[in-house]
C-alpha cells in the first residue's frame, strides 16, 4: 500500500473498505510515539532485576545495552526510509525475505508487543498498589486491568488523532517526575556518601548476558512504533529522525536513572519498586509516592503507545491477505482498524492476568530478538534488490546489519526452555498459517 498525500473525507454510510488509515502524525508526533513505546515499564522495574545480575556494575550494563540496540535501531532507520506503508519489521520482511518468514515475522513481532503491553500492565497494578493497597488482590487487579485496557482500546478505536494526542500528553507527564528525580538525584548523589552495598559473588559472563537481554525488552518497542508509519504524514524522512532522537535521549536517561538508583538504595534489588525507594531516600515519604505515580502515569502511556501501533500490524497482515480480511476493516466514520484494536486488547488482558511482569518481559526480549534480527537481514537482502532506495543510508556496508545480527543471537544463548517452548509454538502456527493462506490466496 502506497501512502497517499491526502485521503478523502469518509461519512458515515461508507463502506469499511473504502476507507484509508488517516495520515496524522508529523515528526516530533512521531519522535515521541518512539519514546512512549520504549520508555514504559521497564525502566521502573528493570534496574532492581540489573543490580541483582551485575551489581555495582549495573550502569555500565545499560550503556552496554544501547550500543547494541542502537546499532539494530540503526538497521531499522535504514530499512524504515524506504517504505510508506504500515506493518514495520513485518512489511521489510514480506519484500525481503519468503512468505513464510514473513509470517513468522509478524506472528514474533505481534506477540513481542502483546508481552511488553502485559508486562506494562502488570507493573501498572504493582505501582498503583502504593496508593490503593488492594490492588493486590488478583480480583481487583483484574477489574483494574479491565478498565484500564478498555479504556486504552476505546481511545484508539476512536481516532490515531485521539491515540496521537494521548500519546503526546503522557510522553511529556512521564517525563516530568523523572526529570525531577534525576535532577534531585544528582543533588542527592554528590552531597551523600553511597550507601554500604550489600556483598555479592561476581558477576558471571552469563549474568551480563541475562542482564543484556532483560536491557533488550527496556530499549525496545522502537519495532512497534514503525508499525504505525501507515498514519505518518513522511514515514521515509521522519522515521529514522524519529529513531535516532529518541535512543540518544533514552541512553542518557536510563543510564543516569540506574546511576541514581544505586546511589540512593543500598540493596536495589531487594524491592519491586527500585524507583519508588530511591524517591524515598532523596525526598523523604512523599518521593515515594510521586514516583511511584511517575510510574503509572509512564505505563499508561507506554500501553497507549502499543494500543496506537500494534494492531496496524494486524491490519498490515491482513491488507497482503496473511490473515483474514476482517483484520484490515477500517471503522467508516473513525477511520481506524478497529478489530485488529480490539483483539490486541483482549490478547493482552489474557496475557496480563496469566503472566507476572518479569515472565512478560523476558519472553517478549527474546521473541523480539528475531524480529530484529530479520530487520537486519531485510536490509541486507533490500540493499541488493532495490539500490539507492532509502532516504536514510548507514556507512560501513554490511557492518552494522551483521553487528545487529551477532548481537541477537548471543543474547538469543540466554533462552529458557519455557521461551523456547512458546516460540517453537508459535513457530507451528506460523507454519500451519502460512500452508493455508498459501492454498487460499
């Protein structure tokens, strides 16, 4: 599908496939869609799960971490700039790669979102327990889950400019109390001795690769955001803007938050809420609250994130009929696809109450490490096929793609039994997907 300039206004009476996906979103929309995708749960749960693997190491854990995923991130800039359409890593895969690689691209890449959005729900309930105890309670945790997920599908099934709008909103709310809790952090850090650390053995070769694959699912989402390039107003100039804005920006922040964290809490991984407490050493019993509504606000707004651009993946699968045709509906008068909305937010409400956040986390950096990983080889495969298309062009030639590729697999090394278990599922019904489309299309 070709992205066009401007699209007919739809009414009401028309029928869904007539309509068009609205282009809404400008560049800085489109910079801060990246950063809502990626800064989300992770960063508030993530750096007490780090201490634990690495220790006193831990920032230097995170810096390690965005230069592997910069350089895959980089790969999809490239690979971003040549195309209009939405769909991300699966629509590079569908002109790269064969049919069934495609499909298992988009079954890895979907299920990766639907894991990161359960695991952003899950620490959503786990935060908001600061505030109302009874959260805890899993029939509560549940009715709240419910609300908050149907809530996040009404507001997208009504509009990508109300999902835009709210995408933008909570970009700047997130920001605002860790920007606070950096800055009196810092303060904090420089004018108070570090507090006594608790001993640990040293950290093993596979500690940091654990580490360096739970780093992996805080850094991304950047792939969901490119699913949503369909509503951008210049996807292939915009993108890779977009892209490199938001990874140098979250480098710097996660980083100085890990720093933060170990200079305020002695045993950062002995709580759930690593943010939370070291809010509570800097500012006393009320930091602790304004960061732990620092991290509901951000899970929001990561959830939204995902709500405004998984289910274009859907629609895409649908629209090159690698699933069926009621995925691609577009809703007449909101202009949105709707179903695809509506069965991403019952997969992940299923998701968020079977899983717990780490479990979400985990098997969504492991099954995103093959999306990444066929980003890489697309682009490869599309520098051959199609020279001097992207509007964004990486020097070094194969250098950064097969980088992209090594540093996938090592970290793929750390795969458990039960992800591998899922996945080779997953594998299965791609296949089985792929042999009936193949027959009936």
């Amino acid at each position: 599908m070709s992205a066009a300039s401007s699209t007919p206004k739809l009414t009401r009476g028309e029928l869904a496939p007539a309509a068009t996906l609205l282009q809404a979103m400008g560049r800085w929309t489109l910079a801060a869609l990246v950063v809502n995708a990626i800064l989300g749960s992770g960063i508030f749960g993530l750096p007490a799960t780090v201490s634990r693997l690495v220790g006193p190491d831990a920032p230097w854990a995170w810096i390690a971490g965005a230069l592997g995923n910069g350089v895959i991130m980089l790969c999809f800039a490239e690979v971003a700039s040549r195309f209009h359409a939405a769909g991300g890593a699966y629509l590079y895969a569908r002109e790269a790669l064969p049919r069934l690689l495609a499909i298992l691209v988009g079954w890895l890449a979907f299920l990766t979102r639907a894991t990161a959005a359960a695991a952003g729900a899950n620490l959503f309930t786990v935060n908001l327990a600061e505030f109302v105890p009874a959260a805890e309670r899993e029939s509560v945790r549940i009715a709240l889950l419910v609300l908050l997920l149907g809530s996040l599908a009404l507001v997208n099934y009504r509009g990508v400019e109300s999902g835009a709008t709210w995408n933008n909103l909570f970009t700047v709310a997130k920001l605002l109390p860790l920007g606070l809790f950096l800055a009196a952090g810092a303060a904090f850090a420089l004018s108070h001795a570090a507090p006594a650390s608790v001993a640990r053995t040293p950290a093993t070769a596979g500690d940091w690769l654990q580490a360096s694959l739970l780093i992996c699912f805080a850094y991304g989402g950047y792939d969901g955001a490119m699913m949503a390039m369909g509503e951008a107003k210049n996807p292939r100039r915009d993108a890779p803007f977009a892209l490199l804005t938001a990874m140098i920006f979250l480098a710097l922040l996660y980083t100085a938050v890990q720093w933060v964290v170990d200079a305020a809490v002695a045993d950062p991984a002995a709580t759930q809420r690593p943010l939370v407490e070291a809010a509570r050493a800097i500012f006393g019993p009320w930091g602790g609250g304004l960061l732990a509504a620092g991290a509901v606000i951000s899970t929001v707004g990561f959830l939204g994130a995902n709500f405004l651009n998984a289910p274009r993946l859907g629609y895409a699968l649908s629209e090159h009929r690698d699933l069926p045709a009621i995925f691609a509906r577009i809703h007449p008068t909101f202009r949105t696809p709707y179903i695809a909305i509506l069965t991403f937010a019952f997969l992940v409400l299923a998701l968020a109450v079977y899983g717990s956040f780490e479990w979400s986390a985990t098997l969504s950096a492991v099954s995103r490490l093959f999306v990444y990983a066929s980003t890489c080889v697309a682009l490869l495969i599309l520098r051959r096929r199609r020279p001097g298309e992207s509007r964004f062009h990486l020097p070094g030639g194969p250098l950064f793609p097969v980088l992209g590729i090594a540093f996938c697999l090592l970290l793929l090394s750390r795969m458990g039994r039960t992800d591998a278990l899922l996945l080779a599922a997953v594998t299965t019904l791609a296949a089985g997907h792929w042999a009936l489309v193949r027959r009936t299309s």
